[in-house]
C-alpha cells in the first residue's frame, strides 16, 4: 500500500510541476521572451497544452476571467491538492490501517 502511495505522491507531484511549468511557459510566450518558433519551447508547450488545456477550459466555462485574469490554474492547483489528499488520506491510509 505505501508503495501505491508513493506513486500517487509522484503522480501529483508531476502534475503540480507541469501545470507550473504551463503557466510560466505560457508567459513567457505572451511577452515574447520566448517563442514557438523555438523547436523544444514548442514540443513542451503543446504537450503541456494538451495535457492541462481540456481542463482549464472547463473550469472557464464556468468560472471567466476576472478583469482579464485567469484565475482557472489557481483553481486546478487547489483541486489537485484536494484530490491528493482525499485520495491519500481518505481512502489509502484508512486501507492500511485496518
């Protein structure tokens, strides 16, 4: 079991990383320090893109942007942290103690 935790653990932890890596690729991006004409730049942010896109969309769908802030990333980070923990310590741990 605590192998499977470890590897939960793991899971998100990419996922925090590579949605934080977005974010600031796409920054980058939109004030022109780096671009898509960059070969490595493009394969990451395409494949970040595809990865955490679909459900950024859907949180903006029902959350829009505040004065032109997009506040749907600080909303995934929130909902992987409490599916970690829900996850973790809802559902494994009480697995392992019985």
């Amino acid at each position: 079991m605590y192998a499977l935790a470890d590897l939960i653990n793991g899971i998100f932890s990419l996922l925090n990383m590579g949605l934080l890596i977005y974010i600031i690729l796409g920054l980058l991006i939109q004030f022109n320090v780096v671009n898509l004409h960059n070969q490595l730049v493009s394969i990451i942010y395409k494949t970040l893109s595809a990865i955490f896109e679909p459900v950024l969309r859907l949180i903006r769908k029902y959350l829009p942007a505040i004065n032109g802030l997009d506040l749907s990333p600080i909303i995934l980070f929130f909902a992987l942290r409490f599916f970690h923990t829900l996850i973790i310590q809802d559902i494994l741990i009480p697995m392992v103690t019985r």
